[in-house]
C-alpha cells in the first residue's frame, strides 16, 4: 500500500563538493518512523558514521517535517532539526513551530540533510526540488532579522521560508540555535554551532510541490472536533484562552509562587521576589502595555504568540517576539530581577543573535551565583556587576555575550558547565541536565519530570514526554508523585512518553495536549497517510521513536553514568525553607523503573533483542548490537 501524505523525497546535500542526491523515502521507513525526529533519527542512524564528531564534514544535520506539516490539520506545524549536539556530542533534536515546515514540504521534500563543510558562507535554496547552492560571505556576521531582510531582497522574494543562524551559530556557541520566522527557534543543544561548523548561513525554501493526503473529508472532521473543544473540552474556560490571549508566559506568575519556575539560579524561594516583581512579568501585564497584535503559526487555532512594540523604558524594540513563560522564567526569576522589559530585552536579543534563551539565561545565572559567592571579581567579568537582581548588569553581560565584546561573555557563550571548565571554578552552581541548562520546571515541585531532564536522549527538555509533563500526573497528590517505590511511577512514565513521541512525529504542538480531543493524534495520522493504529501500534510507534534516538547515544558509547543531573535541582541538598523544604528525588529509582517498563536492562540501558523485534523496524539496531 503506498502511503499517502509525504511527497516522499529527501535530499542528501553535500557542502564540501556542491552536490546533492535525491533519495525516495523508504516505505518501511516511512510506515515505521513517520516523521520528526523519529525519522531524523532513522537517517541519521543509517547514514551518518557511528561516533563521528558533531563537528566533523561527515556530521549530518537534518530538517525534518512532521508528518502532518501542511496538510491542514490544525496545530501541526512542527519541523524538527536532527543532528549531534556540540554540548552532548551526542544525539540532539529540536523543533519549531512557524510556517518553515510546511515551507519545507512544498519546497519539494519531506525532509533535507546536509553534511561536508563549505569552503565559504553559503546558504541553500530549495525552489521546487531544485537545490542552488547561494554565496553568504555578506550574509555573515549579520543578525537573524538582517539575514532574512537581505535574503529576501536578493532572491526578491517576501514569502520564502528561512531558517538561519545567526552570530551565536557562527561563533560555534554552544548555546546557539537556529531561527525561522523571525522569532521562531529550534533552540536547545546548541543546532546552530552545527550549521556554523558547516559555513551553512541559512536554508530557504519555496515552492507548490502537492502531496495527497489519505482521507480529507475525515481531515476537516477532526479539524470541526478541535475546534469544537477548544469550546466544550475540560479547559476552555482556563489553559484555552490563557494561551490563545497571552501565550504561555501567562502561567509565570503562579509558577513562581509554588516554586516551579527556577528562583535565583534554583537555590531561590518566592518570598525573595516582590509580588510586583513577579506579576509585571506575567504576560498577562505586558500584554496591557505592549501587544501590538496576535502571532500564528501555520494553520493554528490557538495562536499563542503575540508581537510587541515596546516604546517606553530603558530597552525600546520596534518590533520582537512575545517572551515565552520558559524564557520569563530565564530572564526573571531565575536571576531575581523583576524586570519586564529587561526580560523582553534579552529575548530580542537572544532572538536575533540566534541563542537559546533558556541556557543563555541560565549561563548568566551561573555566573550571578558565582560573582555574589566572590568566585569572580568585576575585573574578571568585563567590569559587569552581577549582584543578584542587578538589571543594568544583567543588559549589559547579554550585550557582551551577543556581541562578543569581553573575554567574559566568549568564554559564557559555551554555556556555563564549558565556562566552569574553563576557569575550574564553580561547577557546584552549574544547573543542567548533561551539561545542558535547566529548562524552567522544577523537578521538586513535580518529581515525574527528572527522569525525562536527565535520561532522554536529548536531555533537559520541557518538550519531551514522561509523567509529570501535564495533567494528569502533574496534578497528582505530592504524596503518590513522591512515593519512589511505587511502580506504578515507570508506568505513567512510559505512557508520557509514548504521547510526547507521537507529538513530535506528527509535527503537533506540545499545547494539543489540551487542545485536541483524546485520540487525535491518531486519528490525524490515519487520514494523512491512510495508516492505521490500534491501541498497541500507537504505543509501539512512540515507544520505537524513544529507542531509535536512545540507540543512537548508545551506540555513540553512552553508558548510564554519563546521564547526569545537578543535585540542586532534585533535592541533594535539601532545601531548608520555601515550597520545596525537604524534598529530595530519588531520580535513579524513577529512572529503574521506567527501564524495566520499557523492557530494558536497567543497569546498561540496553534493550533485549526481542524487545526490539517486538517493536518493528529496528533491524539496524540489532544489527548493531547483536550482530547480524
Ligand atoms: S499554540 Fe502557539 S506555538 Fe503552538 S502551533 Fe499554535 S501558535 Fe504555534
């Protein structure tokens, strides 16, 4: 049976000679692996060299579509970015909303890798299927937005879609990510170093390349659905329209009073805020004083995204991006300031020099911790003073970072675990996940959520599944989350996982959690590709999405040990006052039991060689491991 919904083509572009090969999607891959990272993963694992350096000409970065990227489905616009990540040198993938996917899909392919290193800037257009390969060197050195404008103008062009590095990518920053729609990122595990390593500025697509989808009239049915319970579902009268009116920046405020939102490099509580400071945060507030209009990706209908002009105060932007609540969290709380604009100020920033807000912010908390511990001098920090909640301090450190203005801000750009290397000191204050910074959830509050920072394959995530990711096991009592010896913790664990791995294959947006109707996922992936999937095919094909990414560290030499969580964030050493007062995670127990749900040997991380025939398609897996 021929699958329906992909236009069934990759490209496979080589940087070093200037050359591409068109490749038809194999149809067991398709059927197996569907989209997103799962497929990225898929490639990558066959067709990139086990442990090759993340910086090396045979590395492989992938843009990838979801399978439902294009076709209408509400809320499905997601590409995900596949390649090593320059922190882990390991497996990385991370995705991102706009229009850029389904840009991708009609420019011709359902997915483009690219590997080699170009002799000078270049970046690709994609027009059609055609691939020209376009000088850069102007292009380099320029910001996300200059990038866009001068690529728009030379190919004279408004509509083509972009995903471009900016400065951060350039300068091989660990923390850099890679931008399209101007605000729109593929952010966490450093992406972008891996374009810059390649020369590669940006790849550009257009085009009207058609691809049928299996059952249309079944597509606008389940779209008539969502709508519908975007009026009548459990949270339309609260999550809903938060979302739709102020993004999710609206949950800050009261993510900071229970503590789950990071507080003064984690080691904060609420009461070390003012409530002034916590709520004019709170999109909520900004929205009143700075929303110029409402911001959409393709074919959403809970637009959670909004643009602002902000014309008052030390830090006016024309135009930016609505914060997200992960990037309030990263610019507020966490470095104790109470700052709107200052939050808004270094999301435009990060934005259009290409880095993630989320360890760009926790890199800049790392070293406030350690300046107010005396571990720097204001000699040593570019004459910045980070004194706790100093926001003229905080501006001019993201400046210098963006800019590369100070020896300082070079050495932060790797990120805080490479700058506590760097100078041998204070790697107690570092909050990761495998070298990662936190994202802004606090496994505390909510311990369902260490397992997934700490051992998925791409690590510290608020994106990736597992227990605690959303109702209903977020709201469960503290007593059952916290009963470690319940195995029932593996249970819901893999369940989680299962949900957020389909998130991502079909290319939906992490809030269709509670905007879309239980079993829509489902549904959507059967009337694009004509696919069924029963109760167990479903759980095997997020179940076969985790082992595939899993596999590919494993086979790049990842033990058990190399998952490493900071101890702050899960209690070693308790906290002694605010919401989170003696509570400690056993994280390695959660851990075992959501191996053993998984049918894996819990000490290597290893699954069975039955359980992977059990799961389909995994043959170059087992070749790998088991031989043969
Ligand atoms: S909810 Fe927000 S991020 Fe998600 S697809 Fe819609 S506009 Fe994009």
């Amino acid at each position: 049976m021929k699958i329906s919904g992909y236009v069934g083509k990759y490209a496979m572009v080589d940087l070093t000679t200037r050359k591409y090969d068109i490749h038809d999607f194999d149809e067991e891959d398709l059927r197996y692996f569907m989209g997103g990272a799962t497929l990225g993963a898929k490639i990558l694992f066959d067709r990139m060299p086990a442990k090759t350096p993340w910086d090396a000409p045979e590395s492989i970065i992938g843009f990838v579509c979801g399978v439902a990227n294009g076709t209408g489905a509400l809320i499905s616009p997601r590409y995900t970015v596949v390649s090593k990540s320059p922190v882990t040198n390991m497996w990385n993938d991370a995705n991102s909303g706009g229009h850029f996917g389904p840009q991708l899909r009609r420019s011709g392919y359902d997915a483009v890798f690219v590997k080699g290193i170009s002799e000078k800037p270049v970046y690709i257009l994609i027009d059609n299927g055609k691939i020209i390969f376009h000088d850069a060197s102007k292009l380099w050195g320029m910001t996300v937005q200059q990038t866009e404008d001068a690529i728009r103008e030379e190919l004279s062009d408004n509509k083509v879609g972009i995903a471009t590095i900016g400065p951060a990518g350039e300068r091989l920053s660990y923390m850099s990510a890679i931008m399209n729609d101007t605000h729109r990122a593929a952010a966490r595990g450093g992406p972008g170093a891996v374009m810059g390593k390649k020369n590669f500025k940006a790849i550009v697509c257009r085009g009207n390349t058609r691809f049928d989808v299996h059952d249309k009239e079944g597509l606008l049915a389940i779209n008539n659905a969502i709508m519908d319970w975007s009026k009548t579902g459990p949270l339309a009268d609260t999550i809903y329209p938060l979302f739709a009116n102020h993004g999710t920046g609206g949950l800050y405020e009261g993510s900071v009073y229970q503590s789950d939102a990071s507080i003064k490099n984690w080691g904060g509580i609420p009461s070390e805020l003012t409530d002034d400071a916590i709520k004019s945060i709170t999109t909520t507030e900004t929205d009143k004083r700075w929303k110029v209009k409402k911001y959409t990706c393709n074919a959403c209908s809970v637009g959670c995204g909004a643009i602002y002009e902000i014309k008052d105060g030390s830090y006016p932007i024309k135009e930016t991006g609505r914060p997200e609540y992960e990037s309030g969290a990263a610019f507020g709380s966490n470095l104790l300031c109470g700052s709107p604009e200052l939050v808004n100020w270094c999301n435009y920033l990060c934005n259009d020099y290409g880095f993630d807000t989320i360890s760009f912010g926790g890199a800049i908390a790392w070293a406030m911790e350690c300046f107010s511990k005396g571990l720097f001098t204001i000699g040593e920090t570019g004459g910045v003073d980070l004194s706790w909640g100093n926001t003229e301090g905080v501006a001019q450190l993201a400046e210098a970072m963006c800019k590369g203005t100070s020896e300082f801000a070079l050495v932060l750009n790797n990120g805080s675990l490479a700058a506590a290397k760097h100078y041998g000191r204070g790697l107690e204050y570092v909050m990761h996940m495998g070298g990662i910074e936190a994202p802004h959830h606090d496994p505390r509050l909510n311990p369902g959520v260490t397992r997934t920072f700490q051992y998925d394959p791409t690590p510290g995530r608020h994106v990736k599944g597992g227990q605690g990711f959303g109702p209903p096991t977020s709201l469960l009592p503290i007593e059952v989350k916290y009963d470690f010896d319940d195995p029932e913790q593996g249970v819901r664990d893999v369940a989680g996982v299962i949900d957020a791995e389909v998130k991502g294959i079909g290319g939906f947006c992490e809030v269709t959690g509670f905007a879309f109707p239980p079993g829509t996922k489902q549904r959507i992936l059967t009337a694009v590709t004509g696919l069924e999937f029963d109760g167990e095919e479903y759980d095997k094909l997020g179940k076969r999405s985790y082992t595939i990414r899993h596999m590919f560290n494993i086979r790049e030499g990842m033990k058990r040990e190399d998952n490493t969580i900071a101890g702050r964030l899960i209690g070693k050493p308790a906290m002694t006052e605010g919401p989170h007062t003696g509570r400690v995670v056993e994280n390695e127990k959660l851990a075992d039991m959501f191996f053993k749900e998984m049918g894996w040997d819990p000490k290597t991380m290893i699954p069975p060689k039955a359980v992977l025939e059990e799961l389909g398609g995994m043959d170059a897996v087992i070749a790998d491991l088991y031989g043969g």
